[in-house]
C-alpha cells in the first residue's frame, strides 16, 4: 500500500515538471524566432521582428498571425489600429516554406503588387492621412489566400 502511494506521488510529481517545462518553452518561443504550424517548426526569416511601436506580420500556412485560428472570414484578423496622422511601420515576414505571400493595405499601401518569397521580409511604412477601417490582405492566390482576406487598420 504504501509503495503504491509513493508511485501515484511520483506520478504527480513527473508530471507537475513535465507541465511546467512546456510553459516555460511555450513562453520562450517568441524569443527563439521560431513559427509553429500544427505539423511544422522552423525559424522565422532574418529581420523578422516587431518594430518598435509597429506591427509584426507573419504569412503563414495558418494565414496571416494565425488567422485561421481566429474565425476568419467571419472575423477580421489581423487588427491594427493607428491614429489618424501616426506613422506606421509594419514587418511582414513570409514564413510558408512553400509558397509566397502578397500583403496590401486599401488606401494606405495598395498600389503596389507585391509577393513576399519564402523566407523574406517586407517593410511598410505610410502616415495615416484619412479615418476609418481599411482592409488587410494578400493578393496573390495561394493554397491559404481565403485566411489572408480578413485583416483591418483601424485609423481613428
């Protein structure tokens, strides 16, 4: 009986570590520069890092910031919300192995066609100059274009 109750205390115990370890990773990712997908892990592209008072944007296999896993089309995601006459820098890093990814703002940054290649980073900056919602997406068809429709600036 009593073997048996240290087991069960071992038991509580390895797995109370065994938790723990998998917080402190999972706190420690966004600092390794790393992406998760539900089959994959690599390393973020060079220079792939939120600018001070920006916006970090990563094209994914799960959408733009993992869209995907935030209800879009239904919900818009990525949101960024500015003020009218700020500065805004954006970093748009293409972490799909596979395929490129485009990345437009409606009115501030929609001019230009761009495809961001596997593994390169893109750099925006614009002044805001009208309020209201602007729409977020890529332009370019990919096997994950419908996730990367959905994002928003919010200028107010």
């Amino acid at each position: 009986m009593e073997l048996m109750a240290s087991r069960r205390l071992l038991i509580v115990l390895a797995g109370i570590i065994i938790t723990a370890n998998f917080g402190i990773i999972a706190i420690m990712l966004p600092d390794l520069n790393v992406v998760s997908t539900s089959t994959t892990t690599q390393a973020l592209p060079a220079g792939c890092v939120k600018p001070a008072g920006g916006f970090l944007i990563i094209a994914s296999q799960l959408g733009f910031n993992d869209s995907v896993d935030h209800g879009v089309p239904e919900n818009n995601w990525p949101v960024m919300n500015v003020r009218l006459g700020q500065n805004v820098t954006i970093v748009v890093c293409n972490a799909d192995p596979s395929q490129a990814h485009g990345f437009q703002v409606d009115h501030y940054y929609a001019a230009q066609l761009v495809s961001i290649a596997s593994g390169q980073v893109l750099r925006v900056n614009f002044i805001t100059s009208q309020a209201g919602s602007f729409r977020v997406y890529c332009q370019i068809f990919c096997t994950i274009h419908w996730a990367m429709q959905s994002g928003q600036l919010v200028v107010t």
